[in-house]
C-alpha cells in the first residue's frame, strides 16, 4: 500500500508533466467538446493519443492551473489500487494547491477498482467536470454503464486522419503529386502521433515494434490471463499478413490446430483493446451476415510494416485499411458485399445500403483490371437498386455513367482529405 508521501510525490511529477506536456501540444481536429453534466470518456488504443486530446480539451478550456491529472499506470499503483486512491490524490492536490480542481483527468483508469462509482458520485455532485481515459474498449461494458447509469458520454480516439498527420509533419503540399508522396508514407508508417514526430525510420521501426508488444502483452495477455500465448502470437501474425481479406474462425481452427471457441475469445480480445476490426459481410438475411466469412482491418499499418517489412505490392491493402479507419472516424456503418465479384465497403443507415465504394489503389490503367472492379461494382449497385457508386484510385479522377449508374473516380487523398 502506498503512503501518503509516495502519493504525494507521484501527483506532482504528473502535474509538472502535465504543464510541461501542455506546452509541447500539437493540437488535434477531432477533439470533443466537454459535455455539460456528464463524465467524457475517452478510449481507443494504447498510444492513440488521449491523454493528448485531454489536454487539448483542458487548454482550450484555460484550465491548466486547476487540472487534476494523474496516470493510474503510475508504478506507485503496481499492486493495483480502489477508489481510496482517487479521494487521498485529489485531497493532495487540494493541500498543494489551496483548492479544488475544476477539472479532473483521470488517466488508464480502469486500473482503479470501483472507478466507475467514484465517477457517478462525482458527476452526482457536480463540482467538477471529469474525463477519464482507456485503453480497452470494456472501460464502458454493459455493467460500467449500468453502474454509471447514462452520466458518461463515451469518444473513441483514432490514430491521425491524412489530414492530421501532414498538419503533424508540417505539410502543406501544392501538387497532387507531392499528396502522393505523403499519402505513400501515411500508409506505410500510420498514423500514431509519436511516429509521426520522428524524423529517424530507424527510430520509428523500434517504437511501432514496441506497440505492438506493449498492446499484446499488455492490454490482452495480462488483462485476460492469457495462458495459450503462442496461439494468441499465431493468431496476431496472422491477422497481420491478411489486412482486409476474409477470414473465418474455420480457416482459423485448421491452421493452427486450436478451437473455434478459441480462436473467437482471442480474436474479440484483439478487439477489445483496439488491435483490429472485423467487418462484416452485408445481407438482408442476418443469419447469414453473421455465419459468412468476414473481414480483418488493423488499427495502424505501421503495425503490419514493422511486422512484414511489407512493400508496394501491399499497399492496396494498406489503402483498403486506410479508407476503413476513416470511415470509423466519421461513425460509418460499414460491411463488404459479394457476389460474383466483391465491392470492398456497402454504408448502410438504419440497415439500408446508402453508399458503395470500392478502393483500387491503381489508375485502372489495365483495361482487365477497370473491367473487374467496376463490374463488381455495378452488380452490387443493381442488387441494392443504388444509382451511384465510387471507386477509390491512386490519382485517376473521373465520372462517368455506366448501365444508367454513375461511377465517379475519385483519388484517395482527396477522399480522405474531404470534409463530411
């Protein structure tokens, strides 16, 4: 158990942090508002940047002076630690300060036990306004949210947008072919904030391999327990070689000799901390929708880069990832379609198709090619009787009608440049 001092010694390294950290900030487009009476929780993966977004939050609120932060991943807390905790740190900042914080951070805290019933009590009262941070998408289970009782509004943090990472590197480009070039490098290395700042691809290579590591071990081996780990390190390889193919727990269960069971609680541990998506197969029919193979997407390909050395030859899939990621963003309800042929994503609105794209990746100079993605296009367009659709290239812009559908080209960057 802690002593007061070791507390008191924790808080105020954070808060020097805390300031420092403050005035390094580079500022995020997709920040949330504070809401009015409500616990703001920000989740998403490790190193996605919620902390940052925190800090933006208090900064733009110009409350920095009268923050309460404190990161729960503290070594101070490594035999865990309960709501006590809470109440003995921000009686300390009050005794530092000479009085209470009008905001509190309260970072990784689902490391505290019972945090939930601290943060309902505090809304309760409302003296302060409070944030809380996660790295596993459980921070707000179906019995968090009972226990919180509709007092939390929940915001999911991405790695950068496009957009975020060339204000990240400073880029302002003025030809589509130096988009190109930015757009080559944010799909091969992503989008986390800390590898967009640095300059050494050594340096980058090392920190993306750690992610992947500290997500791993951390955030699904020691969450869950997780005795069979060379299954779960199978498994995570795999995911990564076949960035949005199809896949099933089936293939899963003869590949590598484990169960469907298996394979399905390893996967949706993989899921819950925000290590990859399955997307699933669009059909009116739900049972099949659900028994169909279906689709991988990972949160950041630099995470397969490091993993495969991957090159060009993959950066179709690193597009298809690209384009998912974003759609997530803008809180899209995606699936694939197929048919004879596949169209890669099928938006639907209250479970009605509204939207198809389809991501090349090329400028369909190869009439064969042009041929076979549009194609698949147009029958998913005359199945969900839609009259336009898109196809997502490298640099090819274009519109044209086709059997009464319009198709329009549109290059990639500017898709994802593009405001909703």
């Amino acid at each position: 158990m802690a002593t007061r001092g070791d507390l008191r010694n924790a808080l105020l390294d954070w808060l020097r942090w805390f300031n420092e950290f403050s005035n390094e900030l580079v500022p995020r487009t997709d920040v949330p508002s504070l809401p009015d009476g409500l616990c703001l929780a920000l989740t998403g993966v490790r190193r996605s940047g919620k902390t940052s977004t925190a800090v933006q939050i208090a900064k733009e609120l110009n409350s920095i002076d009268s923050t309460f932060y404190f990161n729960f991943e503290d070594p101070v807390f490594l035999a865990g630690c309960d709501v006590t905790a809470i109440d003995a740190l921000i009686s300390l900042y009050e005794e530092e300060r000479g009085r209470s914080p009008k905001l509190v951070i309260l970072d990784e805290v689902h490391y505290v036990l019972g945090w939930e019933r601290w943060v309902r009590k505090a809304v309760d009262i409302g003296r302060m306004h409070v944030i809380v941070t996660g790295s596993s998408s459980q921070l707000l289970s179906s019995e968090i949210a009972t226990a919180i009782s509709g007092r939390v509004v929940e915001h999911n943090i991405w790695p950068l947008s496009f957009g975020e990472y060339l204000a990240f590197h400073k880029k302002k480009p003025t030809t589509q072919g130096l988009y190109l070039r930015e757009l080559d490098n944010f799909l091969r290395w992503g989008g986390f904030p800390k590898i967009a700042l640095l300059k050494e691809e050594k340096d980058q290579i090392l920190l993306l391999k750690q992610y992947v590591t500290d997500i791993v071990l951390r955030d699904v081996v020691s969450r869950h327990s997780i005795k069979n780990q060379h299954a779960l390190q199978q498994l995570v390889a795999w995911y990564l070689t076949g960035v949005s193919c199809l896949h099933s727990y089936n293939s899963l269960r003869k590949a590598f000799g484990i169960s469907i069971e298996l394979a399905s609680t390893l996967t949706s541990y993989l899921e819950q901390a925000f290590f990859l998506f399955e997307m699933n197969r669009y059909h009116p029919n739900l049972k099949v929708q659900a028994r169909d193979s279906k689709k991988i997407y990972i949160i950041d390909s630099g995470l397969r880069t490091v993993s495969l050395l991957s090159d060009r030859q993959d950066w179709g899939r690193l597009a298809e990832n690209a384009v998912y990621l974003e759609l997530r963003r803008r809180n899209k309800k995606a699936f694939y379609s197929k048919g004879s042929g596949e169209v890669d994503f099928v938006l639907t609105e209250l479970g009605k198709p509204t939207e198809v794209i389809q991501v090349a990746y090329s400028d369909l100079d190869d009439p064969l090619t042009k041929e076979r993605e549009v194609a698949s296009l147009l029958e998913c367009l005359q199945a969900f009787k839609m009259k336009k659709g898109i196809v997502l290239t490298r640099a090819f812009e274009h519109t044209e009608t086709i059997q009464k559908h319009q198709i329009k080209y549109i290059p990639l960057y500017q898709w994802l440049l593009a405001k909703e």
